[in-house]
C-alpha cells in the first residue's frame, strides 16, 4: 500500500494548522494523522480520554515483536492569546531558514518528522519496531501518555527505549525535576476583627501554611545536589497565587493559594505533602479552638514524575551514538519521560530545535534543525534493521 509522500516540512505545515491548543480538542489532527497512516498500511490505536473531545495515537511501523524504540510527541500547544505574533500562528511562515507556527518546535516538528519518514521507514525493513505515539494534554497535566504505556506489553510489543522528543537541540537529556502542583482552600469563620475569639481567621491560618512551606523551601536549598546538573541545583517550593479575606475588620471566612515543589529526582514524591499535612493538621487544631466548624483542605493539581539518570540505559546509549554525542544533560522543564520510566521502560529526552524558543510569539524551528532530526531518525531506522 502507497499514500502520499509528505516532506518533513509539509507534514509541518499539516498539523501547525490544526489549533490544538490544551483546553480545546485535538480530534480532527489525530483524524489526519490516522488517515495518512491508513494510507500507508500501518496499524495504529487511537486512546480516547475520557470524555471523548480528545485522543492520543500510538501507531507501529515493522515487525510486532519487543525491543522496538518509541518515538513520543504531544500534540497540544499551549495558547496564543495576547501575544504578538506577526502572522497568523496557525499557518506556517517559512522565512530566512525557519519555520514559523504554534508549535513548531514544541513539539510539532518532532511529530512531523516521526510521520513523515514513516514510508522510509517502511522501506527500512525493520527487524525490530519503530513506534510513533502523539499524546495530548502535555501542557497541562502530561496524562495523556498514560493510557497508551499501559498497552505496551499487552496489545503493543514492549519498546526497549523510548525518546521523548522535546527540543534539547539533540543533546540526550537523562534526567529533569518533577512537578506537582496544588491548590489549598482554607475555611474559617467569620467574627468581627475585635473579638477573634469568636472566629478564626482563614486568612491567618494560610499565612501559616505559606511561611511554613518558605521554611521548607529554605531546608531544600541547604540539601541541594552534589553534581551540579541542576540549575537551581536543589528542590524548589512556590506559592503562585494567593486569595481571601472580605473586609480589614472581618476574621476571613476564606482564604485559597496554589502552590507546586519541583523536586530532584531523588526526592521522596510523598516527603513535601507528607509534611505539609502534618502542619496542616496543627494549624487546623489551633482553628478548632475557637471555631470547630473550620476546615482545611489540599487538592493535588497536577503530578509530573521527575525522570531519574540511568547511566548506560539502552536508551541512553543508543540515543548518544545516534546523535553523536558523548554525554547526557539536564533540561529545566518537565515532560511526558517519567511517565515511561515508571513503567519500567528506559527513557531520555532528546529532540530537534530549543525550548527557549517554545511558549513565545513567532516560535519556530529551522529548517537546519529539522534536517538534523530527520537524519537522527534515520540513523535509528538502520540501527533498527539490523
């Protein structure tokens, strides 16, 4: 079976124009997407949410036998509303040697790379598999991967390595932070602020909760890494937002903060909250005191894993001789990889073009690095027919 030939850039072109930011769906992308690869006779799985407005794909190219490399991208992007873009973000602008759209380096152009080559992959004679998965909801939660690791091993071969490919300029990057996020409602009781016996102050009672996570902030720079591949080089808590309070004179009834801990990724993912319940627990106590009825209350937002070094992983070491490097970095963000690690499968970061031109007006990849991309991938497809 023969589809249509797309060049790396067209298949570019293709989904840029797909709006598939986070909060809207990526449905009519991962109809195109299903579409081209109908025509090219690879088997694939779409992976809806569950609701149904959203989907994930995990397609594989060669023999369904294990030990394949999975090739992993998202398909969301994050917004574009009040940023000055100087053409329409949804319609690549090839110009000077770039690639101009929403998306194009974080992260359509790996995606568009991965499809395109699909026929050359084809031609390869894979011995063992190259698989293709397009996630969704990356930007926000990163659980759009979750549904599709699940069916490795069961409907889909176990992959021995998968590269996740955000933009790292094609260094092989083994390890990043974790990301968890939370929202914390304080519920006290109102009183006049001269009888504060009568009440207790929500208000009062986050102030606690946030000067205590600033003391444990503090702790975490004092046990910061040894190996210097973290910049900051130890675990970091912030409170973003904080709200409450109705009047100067009034024990506030309410009182709301959102705050995260982007963790090394030999923190115990359980140590933060752990504690901060236990605080929680006294302050609440002291409430109780003088109004029994009051209430505390943490929500955990968002749960990225950290991905953890895995010195002379098979994906780690394919990726460098790939790419030709001789060592691994760090990267500042988070990313789908932990997820694959915690399912037992080796994982590293590793992508063409750099993040620091990603969530920007005008972001874009050049055409230099999309080539470089294509070539790495190239160079796996004949590792993978050997």
């Amino acid at each position: 079976m023969t589809g249509t030939r797309l060049s790396p850039l067209d298949m570019l072109a293709r989904l840029v124009a797909f709006d598939t930011e986070s909060s809207k769906s990526n449905l009519a992308l991962i109809d195109f997407v299903a579409s081209y690869l109908d025509s090219w006779g690879v088997r694939y799985i779409r992976l809806p949410n569950a609701t149904g407005d959203k989907a994930a794909l995990l397609a594989t190219v060669g023999p369904a036998v294990p030990g394949g490399v999975v090739l992993s991208g998202h398909t969301d992007v994050v917004p574009v509303a009040g940023q000055a873009w100087t053409s329409d973000p949804f319609t690549l602008r090839v110009e000077d040697g770039r690639a101009y759209g929403r998306g194009a380096v974080d992260m359509k152009g790996f995606c568009a790379l991965a499809l395109a080559l699909v026929p050359e992959f084809l031609e390869a004679d894979l011995k063992r598999p190259i698989h293709i998965f397009l996630s969704y909801d990356e930007e926000t939660t990163c659980l759009g991967v979750v549904d599709g690791i699940a069916r490795f091993g069961k409907d889909v071969p176990m992959p021995s390595a998968v590269f996740v490919g955000e933009p790292t300029g094609l260094e092989v990057a083994d390890a990043h932070k974790s990301v968890v996020t939370f929202e914390t409602q304080v519920h006290g009781v109102e009183a006049h602020s001269s009888k504060p016996e009568l009440g207790a102050s929500a208000v009062m009672a986050a102030c606690d909760l946030v000067a205590e996570l600033n003391r444990m902030a503090e702790e975490f720079v004092a046990r910061s890494d040894a190996s210097g591949r973290f910049d900051p080089p130890y675990t970091t808590i912030h409170v973003g937002t904080i709200a409450g309070g109705t009047a100067r004179n009034i024990l506030a009834r309410h009182c709301s903060f959102h705050w995260e801990f982007r963790g090394l990724p030999d923190l115990d993912p359980e140590e933060i909250p752990r504690r901060f319940a236990a605080v929680s627990e006294n302050v609440l106590a002291r409430m109780r005191r003088t109004a029994p009825a009051s209430r505390i209350e943490t929500r955990c937002e968002v749960s990225v894993p950290g991905l953890r070094p895995d010195t002379g992983s098979a994906a780690e070491t394919l990726a460098l001789r790939l790419a030709g490097r001789n060592r691994t970095i760090t990267v500042p963000f988070g990313t789908e990889a932990g997820h694959f690690q915690n399912a037992g499968i080796a994982t590293v970061v590793c992508g063409p073009g750099t993040i620091d031109r990603a969530h920007q007006p005008d972001e874009y990849i050049t055409l230099a690095e999309l080539e470089a991309g294509a070539a790495f991938m190239r160079a796996l497809a004949r590792d993978l027919a050997q």
